[in-house]
C-alpha cells in the first residue's frame, strides 16, 4: 500500500530551536519516516538560528498575506540529512532570537496568535489544491497548539487529512475573539463545538475538534487527558473523540543517546561492559565538585525546575541525603524560587550536592552515564524522554507512575512477563513517599548481583523510533481514509 505524503509542521526542532521534547521529537520522528519510506517535509519557522544554520536555503514559493492579520511570507527549501525542510520565513514575526515563545521578561510574547496563526494558516494552504510548492500532502501533521488552527483551516476550506499530536496538554494557545476573523477563520466557527473555548480562540482546541485523527505521546497519558484531572478542560472533547485518539510513546534518538558511542563520556561503556559505567561516576563527581565516593549511590536530575516535575519533593527531603548516605547532581532551570532552593541546598551539603542551573547537553550526558539512578519524580508527563536516557545508559530511574513513565518503568518490585523490573515507581505524592523510595534504592544498590541485573533489563529496552514511526505510518492511512 502506498505510503501517505506528509507536511509535518512544528514550532521547534533541535538541535536549532528547543524548549522541550517537541525539539526532539520533530528532529528524530520526520527523519524516522523518511527512512521508512515516507515522503515527508517538515515545515517550521524560519527562526534566525535555522536562518543561521542553512544560509543556502533557496526560494520556493512567495506567499501573498493570507489573512488580515497576516503579512506575505516565503517558503525557503533546505536539507539536514537528505530531510527537506521548509522555512517559514517571514522576519517581522519570526526574525526574533531567543525562545520562540516568550520575550526576554519570561511573558507570552504579545503576537504569538499572529506568529503561529501564520504557522498554521501556511501549514493548511500547503495541504490544499494549488499548493505552490507543486506538491500536496495527503497528510497535514500538525504538534500542539502552535499548529492546531491548520486542522480548522482544512475543514472549512477543503484539502488534505490532518493529524495533530498533543505533547502537553497544558499549553492551549488561548487569544481574543478579534482573532477569529484577523487570521481568517469563518464567523461560524466560533461554536462551542468549534474553535471557540470559554470565550476565547483555542487553537489546541481547534485541532482536537477538526483534526481527521489525534494522537499524543504515550498510551497512558491518552487515557490520562480524558480524565478532568489531566485535561486542563478539555477532557470532555477528548472523550468524545476517543475514537479518534491514539497513544504512541516517543522513541529516542538511539544513535545521539549511546553508551558505547557518546563522545561526551570519558569512559564509553555497553551492558556487558558496565565496569566502566564507575569510571564515568568518577568522572562526574570530580566535574562538579563532588568527593569521589564509591561506596553510596549518586542520584541525576536534569530537569526544567517545576511544580509539574516534582522536584519540590526532592527539596522536602534532600537535607536527609547523608543519612542514607547518597549524593545529588541536579541540572536545570525554571522556578527561581526553586533553582535558589537547590543552589541554598548545595551551599549547605557541598560533599553531597552539586547544582548547576542552566543547561549543557555535554553535562547532560555525563550525569546520564555517571549517576547511578535518575530521579523524576513528575505529577504529570506526556512522555519523557530522560527516563528513556536512563534505561538506555543503565541508570535506573526514580519515577512516578503517570503518563509516559508508566509505560516505559516497570518497578523492580512488580515485574510483568515481557518487561522484567527496570526502575523504581514512588507510590503517592508526596516526601514521605519519595523518601521511602529513595532508601529502597539505596538498599537495593549495595545488593551488587541485583543492581547489575536492574541496570541490563534497562538496557536491552528498546526505544528507538522503529516501532512508534510504524505507529504514525497506520495513523497516516487511517486518516487519508478517512478524509
């Protein structure tokens, strides 16, 4: 059967623009999809890093404004691997450096609804007869709510099927009414059952009611967003169309996250040489400060520092880390609040913590391969892709059982047929409930046998993007099917 066409548009890609796990996946899944055969060009904003990246990218199509609010664009056609990018280019709306998102005060930059409202509105007229490209997708793949009018657009106008992921459900692109008719949307899709959501234009939501098929990023977190508490109110609307949703976890990039390759490491190792995985542990304790200690475990976190990861629940309790005795590397940022917290922690257990706000992929890696467990202890995540690092560099993880941490751990404890134990699950929300966790780790890490049995069930998951690119080429056809 032949295989869809697909236009897949996304806000961010790394390793150019990344704010999240979109950047990861929209790098690893197109590329995925061509390898498996499909044809598929990938559509993002011609932010100036991609400007930067790809100053050869040519001309492929001049756009007219295609809404009030909406001024002329180009496309500019560019190649990464053999992968046809198209740039958006348009400077007075995309010409900005820094995160695509937010300005330099850490607020929703004031013409977000314009910026991806041409995102979208490009992303549909694409997907329609006369596309100026001269090539018209059988499949519009949109991801969150930067790209959910575009489902909208095909609906009332006509043109290809169209496919929207949700990769956090939080994120809703919310704006005023006087958008509708700025960015080219009918009088009659502000409707309830339309685009309209508590008196304001959703463009998730836009995309969740109109798209041919939904998709988000693990099974669990697809039951979990038809649930009021995980749904951000728009678990009724998922409900409706759980027909039409389906969950399919993220991979990894197996080739970038590899022990016996990673040039970050200093002591590259696999599962059947995981001697080395000590000297990496060395390593990074020498690197950030730490007293070489082999005798008590050295927990990772690299996280962005928020309520939603839980990690002030670690916070709660880190104080009693040299009773168990362990140490603590944390690499992230976010709540200011909590990165002081971690950076006053540090200052108070210097021969147990170690802190750096920001954030080093080099380092990254390097606290991947030399700690010993991974903490993440999140309230809610999609997928997650540090967990999926762990397992693959043979640091068990910490986790709460929810969304993609459900279906990727399985508790040393509560082993399943196909997936022997992997990780650790904390049971509840809550320090008590994370230090209880803690200490089993620790206990369990001094039992040398079991650990090195833990850290090979880890290791021989496999996360690669195969399997979930199969998943999305079944979803392609269902909706070219359906549309």
């Amino acid at each position: 059967m032949k295989r869809p066409g697909v236009l897949f548009v996304t806000s961010e890609m790394a390793p150019w623009v990344k704010t999240g796990g979109l950047g990861d996946v929209a790098a690893a899944l197109p590329a995925s999809l061509r390898g498996a055969g499909v044809d598929i060009r990938v559509l993002i904003p011609g932010y100036p890093a991609l400007q930067a990246a790809f100053p050869d990218a040519r001309p492929v199509a001049e756009l007219p404004s295609l809404a009030p609010a909406l001024p002329p664009a180009r496309i500019l056609e560019a190649h990464t691997d053999g992968l046809p990018l198209l740039l958006l280019d348009c400077p007075a709306l995309f010409g900005r450096p820094g995160n695509p998102y937010l300005d330099s005060y850490g607020k929703d930059q004031p013409d977000n609804a314009r910026r991806f409202g041409l995102l979208s509105r490009v992303a549909a007229h694409l997907g329609q007869p006369g596309s100026p490209l001269g090539w018209q997708p059988d499949v519009v793949h949109v991801n969150d709510w930067q790209g959910g009018l575009a489902p909208a657009f095909l609906h009332y106008e006509g043109g290809a099927a169209s496919v929207i992921t949700v990769h956090n459900i939080a994120f809703q692109g919310c704006f005023g009414h006087d958008m509708l008719a700025a960015l080219g949307l009918p009088a009659h899709a502000w409707r309830f059952d339309a685009v309209e959501y508590h008196n304001q234009l959703s463009f998730l939501k836009a995309g969740l009611q109109f798209a041919t098929r939904l998709s988000t990023v693990s099974p669990t977190y697809a039951r979990e967003i038809q649930d009021e508490h995980f749904g951000y109110g728009l678990a009724p609307l998922l409900r409706h169309r759980a027909g039409a949703l389906r969950g399919i976890l993220n991979g990894i990039d197996t080739t970038l996250w590899d022990p016996a390759t990673d040039a970050a490491l200093a002591h590259p190792y696999s599962s059947d040489r995981l001697g080395a995985k000590r000297l990496n542990k060395a390593a990074l304790q020498a690197q950030m400060g730490l007293p070489s200690a082999s005798d008590r475990p050295l927990f990772g976190v690299i996280s962005r520092l928020t309520h939603q990861k839980g990690l002030d629940l670690l916070l709660a309790v880190a104080d009693g880390l040299p009773a168990l005795p362990a140490q603590l590397v944390v690499l992230g940022s976010g709540d200011r609040d909590m990165e002081a917290g971690f950076c006053a922690l540090a200052a108070r257990l210097p021969e147990h913590v170690a802190v750096q706000i920001g954030f080093d992929e080099t380092l990254a890696h390097r606290i991947e391969a030399g700690a010993d467990s991974f903490l993440m202890p999140s309230r809610f995540e999609p997928c997650g892709l540090n967990q999926m690092y762990s397992l693959r560099y043979g640091t068990p993880p910490v986790v709460r059982a929810t969304g993609g941490l459900a279906d990727t751990v399985v508790d040393i404890d509560a082993p399943l047929a196909a997936n022997p134990g992997n990780g650790f699950r904390i049971d509840g929300d809550s320090p008590h409930a994370l230090w209880m966790t803690l200490e089993r780790v620790c206990h369990t890490w001094h039992n040398r046998r079991r650990w090195l049995d833990i850290q090979q069930n880890a290791m021989r998951r496999d996360f690669s993007w195969e399997q979930p690119a199969r998943e999305y080429i079944e979803l392609y056809r269902e909706a070219a099917a359906a549309r």
